[in-house]
C-alpha cells in the first residue's frame, strides 16, 4: 500500500503517502501519521506535524508492523488545520508536534 487515506473529525480525506523505504525523505513541511499494517479501519497510533519531514522517522519512533505516511504541506495554516482535523478524529492517538 503506497498511499492511504485517512480521515479527519470534519469529514475531509487526506491522502498521505509511505514512506521513501530506507532513503531519507525530503526536507520539506508536511503532516505524518503512523498507522499498524493490515488494519482497517485504520489503526492510527500518531499524529505528527512539523517544518521538516526528513526528521520525521525519528519523532514518529515506529515499530514493528507499524509504517510512516507523509503528507507534504508546505503552508503552515493549512498542515496545521489538517493536524488539528486528524486530531480530533483519532484522540487516542499520540500527538506530535515539531516546528522543524
């Protein structure tokens, strides 16, 4: 599964892509959420929003069969309102929020 959609307390869909494999991913902002393989509904354990997705890995701190999805969002209003919406739709899920 390369991209999953995951969606907000709004109603709103947000595509968010894997991981680049082992490579580093680019330096830009954008959202990330962590989500357990194989699960549906989707099983969101984080939620993460920063300035700089290439240290993501480190802030999302996965394991096992969890896997890393990014969203570029290089305007900061916006990654923030869509962090809020996913936020509010899963409250159970931890919560990260790095400037980046």
């Amino acid at each position: 599964m390369d991209f999953i959609d995951v969606c907000g307390a709004s109603g709103a869909s947000y595509r968010f892509r894997v991981w680049p494999g082992r490579a580093g991913h680019v330096p830009v902002a954008g959202n990330f959420v962590v989500v357990r393989e194989a699960r549906f509904p989707l099983d969101v354990q984080v939620i993460g929003v920063t300035g700089d997705l290439s240290q993501a890995r480190l802030a999302a701190k996965a394991k096992g069969e969890e896997r890393i999805f990014t969203r570029l969002n290089v305007a900061r209003a916006t990654r923030e309102a869509e962090h809020d919406d996913l936020v509010a739709r899963y409250p159970k899920a931890r919560v990260v929020v790095e400037k980046g």
